[in-house]
C-alpha cells in the first residue's frame, strides 16, 4: 500500500524567506502526486498536481513542486513567502489504477511571519 | 461548472446521540465520493468512499457508517458518538477520467461533548 511521510510537521519561517516543505512517498506502482493547502475551519484547495511530463510543476499562489523519481519524493518550494501563506499543507498521493483513493500525509504547518 | 456541497458547517453534539453528515455534488453525474476525518495532529484520514449508488468501502472499522441513496448524495452517520468522533469531516469527488483531482467541501467542525 502507498504511504506519505511529511518530514516536518512545523516550519516557521519570516516574510520573503524562501520555504521548502518536504514530502516523501512510498509505492510499488506508479503515481499521481499533489499538493494541497487549508486555511483555518476551511477545505482543502489544490495546489499543485504530478501526472506525467515536466518532473517540475508550477502551482497557484507562486509555488511549486519537483517530482524525483529516484528519491521518491515531491517537494514543496516557493521562493519568497507571504503572511498570507501560513497554512497547513498537505502532501498526498494516488495510485495510477482505479478504485483506489487519494492518501494524504499528516500535514506541515506553515508559520510565517514579519 | 460542479459544486460540492456540505452541511453543517459546525456540530456540537453529546456523547451518544446520533449523527448524519450529507454531501452532494452538483453538475456532474457517477463521481466517486469520499468522506475524510482531520483529527488534530493526525492529518486527513480516509474513513469512506463510493464509486455508485449503494456501493460503499470502508477503510476504517469504527463508530461511523456510510450510505450513498442517490447518485450525488453521499451521508456520514453514526448512532452513537463518541468523545473520539470530534473532528473536521470533509465530502471530496473525484470524475472518472484521467485527471485524478479531488475537490473538497468546505468541512464540518464535529465537536462531541
């Protein structure tokens, strides 16, 4: 069965740092890996996703993600962070076949602050 | 375009009453749903999911059961809680297709007292 490891569960940083958030994943078959983020009392938002191609991927609010095979990893980064981007972000991941579902890894929570 | 819906947005109920959650989604047809609990610290647990009417799994043995009586309707119910049912529970579809993309409800806070 799949896993996913978030290697942090806190990272602070301050404003206009940059941040990586650190995401490993086990399987024996291959994947589909994404990022999410949750504000306070809210749903999950995509975002970013890994399907195929680029092993580098570009998400919304500056951020990005890097698929590395070989590490089995998918890390986090944005180059400079805002205030608005403490969250908790979560790492999950998906087998490429059907009726399995999407497992997520137990979150990191992004403080930053001024 | 699809909407998810969840309600309610907050629940405070005590130990040993019962409990129902509903889910619908709008603007598609035959998604699979999928129930998630966020306790703290513990990240977002898959408890349900359903690819069709009638057809639940479940991945956790616990106080909580699923039902799926229409094809956008996915209900969380429990006949008694527990003091370990207080979460965050939130309702995700996902189409059928290559894009294996989840959208989320905006969750319900569980608070059993």
């Amino acid at each position: 069965a799949q896993s996913v490891t978030q290697l942090d569960s806190q990272v602070p940083v301050f404003e206009e740092a940059p941040v990586e958030l650190r995401c490993n994943y086990s399987s024996s078959v291959s994947v589909y890996l994404f990022w999410y983020v949750q504000y306070p009392n809210q749903g999950l938002q995509l975002l970013l996703k890994y399907l195929s191609g680029s092993t580098l991927v570009k998400g919304i609010n500056g951020f990005e993600a890097e698929f590395n095979k070989s590490q089995t990893s998918f890390h986090l980064r944005k180059p400079s962070v805002h205030i608005s981007d403490t969250a908790e972000y979560f790492c999950a991941v998906i087998l490429n076949q059907a009726g399995t579902a999407l497992i997520f890894g137990k979150g990191t929570t992004l403080s930053v602050s001024s | 375009s699809q909407t998810i819906h969840q309600w309610p947005a907050t629940l405070v109920q005590p130990v040993g009453s019962p409990l129902s959650l509903e889910c619908t989604v709008e603007g598609t047809s035959n998604p699979n749903l999928y129930w998630y609990r966020q306790a703290a610290g513990r990240g977002l647990q898959l408890l349900f999911y359903s690819v069709g009417i009638g057809q639940i799994s479940s991945e956790v043995p616990q106080n909580l059961s699923a039902s799926r009586p229409q094809d956008r309707q996915f209900i969380l119910s429990s006949k008694k809680l527990l003091l370990s049912d207080s979460g965050f529970y939130l309702c995700a579809w996902r189409g059928t297709g290559a894009w294996y993309g989840y959208t989320f409800g905006s969750g319900t806070r569980l608070t059993v007292v």
